[in-house]
C-alpha cells in the first residue's frame, strides 16, 4: 500500500474519482478503459462502505422508472451493459423475472398504468396476467393475490461481486485504487485539482464526486456548495434460510406507492430468499441499525404473501442507506469550468446503473475537452463465483479445507480473498468476497479459524465470537 501511496502522490491523474461505492467503481472501470489515468479515492479500509454495501440485489429493466428520466437511460444502459460483460468478468445472473403483484381491487386498477409506463419506457415484454397464471408459475404464493404484472426480465444479481469486477477490472488494466483514502480538502488552480486525503495529497486534472451518501458534504468541499442534501433513507431486511429457495422463483414485488417502491420478497443469489426492504428517514450516514419490531413487521408481511414463510428460519438481518435527496431524480451535475462531475442521489437503483451511469459521466467529461485513447485489448479479470446455482469452489477439484461450513467457503477462497490486486481490506470486505460467516450460524464455527487465516491482513483483527449480520 505505501508504494502506490507514493506512486499517487507523485503522479498528475487525468481523473480523481472520490468514493468506490458500486458507482464509483464503475465510473472507475468506464475511464480507465477509455484510456484516462484514474484513481479512485475510498475513505475506508475497503469498497462498498455506504449505501452500496446493503441493497436488494435487483437487476431493474427500468419498467417502472420515470419516463424520460436520466435515471431511466442510465438503469436501461446499465441493463444492457451488465448483461454484456458479466460472463467475461465471472458475473452471474439468477433469472427469475418479477411480477407486481396486486392484493386488492384498488390495486389492480393500478396494474394497466404500469403495463403501459412499461411499454412507454420500452420495456415492451411487460404484460398483466390473471391470479391463475400467476398462481400456476408460482403455487407456494398466497391465493389472495388478485392479479399481477409480469416483467420477465427483472433479475437477481451478486451485489457485491459485481463493483469488485469493476474495480478489479480497472485495476489490472492500469487505475490506482487508494484506500484509506478520505478526501478532507480540495484546491483548483485553474488547471489542476490538489486533493488532500488521510493518505496524502493527490493532484488530478478533474474530479468526479461518486460519494454516495456522503455526496453533499463532499460536493461542498470540492464546489463550495452542494446543489442537495442527503437525507439517508434506511431499509431493513430479514434472509430466510436457504431451504426458503424452494417456495418461489420469481421476485414478488407490491405495487408501489409514490414515496417507496415498497417491500419485495426476492431469491437472493447466495440461495436465501429475503424480504424488504422499509423505508425510514434518518440522519445518521454510518449506521443502520436493525430492530425487533420492524423486522417481526417483515417476517409477518412476508408469511402473507408467501405462506410457507411464516415457519421458516432466519438466517440474517442487515439494514441498507439510500442516498436519498430532496428530489426523486438522479442528480448529476457537470461544472466544465472546474472540471468537476457530480454523481449525487443515486438513491435505490444504483446497482443497476451504475455502468450506465459511468457511460454518462465519461460522456460529460468528454465536453472538457480531453481526448484520450481507449485500451485496445483490455484485461478482463474473472471474479470468484459466490453464486448458489453455479459451480462454487468447494465442488472443484483440490479445494481442500472447508473454513466455513453453512456457506461452504474454502481456505483457497480465503486466502485468494486476501491477495490479488484487490485484497479484503476489513472483514466486512472478506465477507462480501467469499460470504465466510454469512451463513446460519453467522460465524459462531468458523470465526477462530478465520482470526488465525486473516492475521495481520485486516485494517482490524477479528474479534472471535459470532460475526456481525449480513444477507
Ligand atoms: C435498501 C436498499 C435497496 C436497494 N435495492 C437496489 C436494487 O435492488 N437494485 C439496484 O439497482 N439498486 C438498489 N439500491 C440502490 C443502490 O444500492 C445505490 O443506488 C448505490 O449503492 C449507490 O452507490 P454509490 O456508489 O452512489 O454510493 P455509496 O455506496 O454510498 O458509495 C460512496 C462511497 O464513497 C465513500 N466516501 C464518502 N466520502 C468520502 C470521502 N470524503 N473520501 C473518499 N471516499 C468517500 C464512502 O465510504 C462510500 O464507500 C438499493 C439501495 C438500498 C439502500
């Protein structure tokens, strides 16, 4: 680490990129690969540190998203994209498709407008089905269920193996990833961008803010003011036991209402199922916390659309922060003069967009002016599989010792976590890359074994006891 400190702070980037949330890894990944020197400036011990690090795990169409939006263009680019290049980086995609699911008369009155918002927004494989179809394509839902709409190509992907491909790949293809790293002032001379940082000072002849819920505040330090506040919008969510994958195939999701999306029960790509999340404003960007009360709420919603499950385990509870602002829209903002981009509000579809959202901020940095030449034959690193319905390392040949058992985690998977051009750097980090000590025990075996593997590899040691929550 303290050599590419220095490497950075002796060196002019073409492009500082402040936050490594899934937004900024994939901006990240779009200049490095359009031939800008990039570095990436995370204020924490790893990716994924705000919003980013707890989220559905939705593939969106954009089916629901507002016509004509940004938001929009950006979710269906970022669609597209994903789906391009997943194979290539490892990525998987649990194809389950969604249906909006209607519970009352009120409700289904609604169901035409979404077809037809879908069919506006091209989502044209969109369509309204009757309560037998959807019963016949999914038996274990409550008959209750009035009628849906079906939207075929909503998916489930790997929230966090998805922006570390992304940083990954700009990594090995020539981007600087500073961790550790947080931006606390800035100066610009008119040409060039002097960012002090908690590892040094680091000069880039632009800057793109990707600080997620952090954005105002660092908004305000790179422009003096920030066009919108962050109000920090929680949500809380409940994962079933792996034997819950059996009860559903496809995402449930309500109709929505106009303040939330409301509350999914969804196959995660791990082989739980979950259901969430709520939507409660907060002013604390650090800390989501999760409590009895709401998390029975879930439990009791869940068992009503899916009655199988009322009786089935928990294996973990996690909260998530959008980075919500005044407004509903994505508030991206160029200032060519200052040669700053401002990546704000990327409030609850930004695993989805994120691609998409890095091909509209290259295309604003292309207005001041700087032509680069893009990498002809770039590296495409192959991230490690964690999902369920594909082959995970324990099944291959050699995996040898087996360091966590509920999620089936080898030590080799382990300690490529640990190496590489992208090591864990907390244990929040190791658990995003491998799902050690996610499982139904929640690391209570295997968190020993794991304090002896991780010695001195962490930005803190393991505490050994049961491990924090997680999906
Ligand atoms: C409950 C919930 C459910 C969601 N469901 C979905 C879904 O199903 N599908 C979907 O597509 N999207 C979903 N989203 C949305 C998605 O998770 C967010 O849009 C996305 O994570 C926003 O990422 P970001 O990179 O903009 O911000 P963040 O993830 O907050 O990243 C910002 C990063 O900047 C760093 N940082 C902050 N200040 C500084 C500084 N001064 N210097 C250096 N670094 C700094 C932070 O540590 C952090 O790592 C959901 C979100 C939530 C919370």
């Amino acid at each position: 680490m303290t050599e590419i400190r220095e490497m950075a702070a002796a060196d002019l980037f073409d492009v500082a990129i402040i936050g490594g949330g899934v937004v900024g890894c994939a901006v990240a990944r779009r200049f490095t690969l359009e031939g800008a020197r990039t570095v990436l400036l995370e204020r924490a011990p790893d990716i994924l540190a705000g919003a980013s690090k707890g989220n559905s795990a939705l593939l969106h169409t954009g089916f629901d998203a507002p016509t004509g939006s940004l938001e929009l263009a950006c979710v269906r680019d970022g669609y597209a994209e994903y789906r391009e290049i997943c194979g290539r980086l490892g990525l998987s995609v649990l194809e389950t498709g969604a249906a909006v699911v209607a519970w009352t008369d009120a409700e289904v009155a609604k169901l035409e407008g979404i077809v037809a918002q879908a069919h506006a927004n091209g989502v044209d494989e969109v369509r309204a089905i009757d309560a037998d179809e959807l019963l016949a394509r999914e038996p274990a839902l409550s008959p209750a269920a009035k009628a849906a709409v079906l939207v075929p190509g909503e998916h489930v992907i790997d929230p966090w193996s998805t922006p570390l491909a992304y940083i990954r790949q700009a990594v090995e293809n020539g981007a600087v990833l500073l961790r550790n790293a947080g931006v606390t002032a800035a100066g610009f001379d008119g040409a060039h961008w002097r960012l002090a940082t908690t590892a040094g000072e680091v000069r880039a002849a632009a800057v793109v803010n990707c600080a997620g819920l952090w954005g105002d505040r660092v908004a305000t330090l790179l422009l003096g003011q920030s066009a919108y506040a962050i109000h920090p919008r929680k949500g809380q969510f409940v994962v079933f036991d792996k034997a819950a994958a059996g009860l559903l195939r496809t995402t449930i999701l309500p109709v929505p209402t106009e303040r939330t999306k409301g509350v999914v029960v969804a196959r995660t790509i791990y082989g739980n199922v979950l259901v969430g999340p709520t939507a409660e404003e907060q002013d604390d960007r650090e800390r989501a916390t999760t409590d009895s009360e709401t998390l029975h709420q879930l439990i009791g919603q869940a068992g009503r659309i899916v009655p199988g499950l009322a009786d089935m385990p928990v294996t973990a509870v996690y909260a998530g922060l959008r980075p919500a602002t005044e407004r509903k829209e994505y508030r991206i903002a160029s200032d060519p003069d200052r040669r700053v981009i401002d990546v704000g509000g990327i409030r609850s579809t930004g695993l989805t967009a994120a691609l998409g959202i890095a091909r509209h901020v290259h295309g604003l940095y292309q207005a001041f002016g700087t032509a680069h030449r893009p990498i002809a034959d770039p590296v495409w690193p192959v991230v490690p599989n964690l999902a369920e319905h594909r082959p995970r390392d324990w099944e291959a040949e050699g995996s040898g010792e087996i360091v966590c058992h509920c999620e089936l985690v080898t030590g080799r998977e382990i300690a490529a976590a640990l190496t590489g051009p992208v090591p864990a750097g907390d244990w929040g980090g190791l658990k995003r890359r491998t799902r050690a000590g996610m499982g139904r025990c929640q690391g209570f075996y295997c968190t020993a074994r794991l304090a002896r593997l991780t010695e001195g590899r962490l930005a803190e040691p393991l505490a050994v006891g049961p491990a924090h929550h997680g999906p």
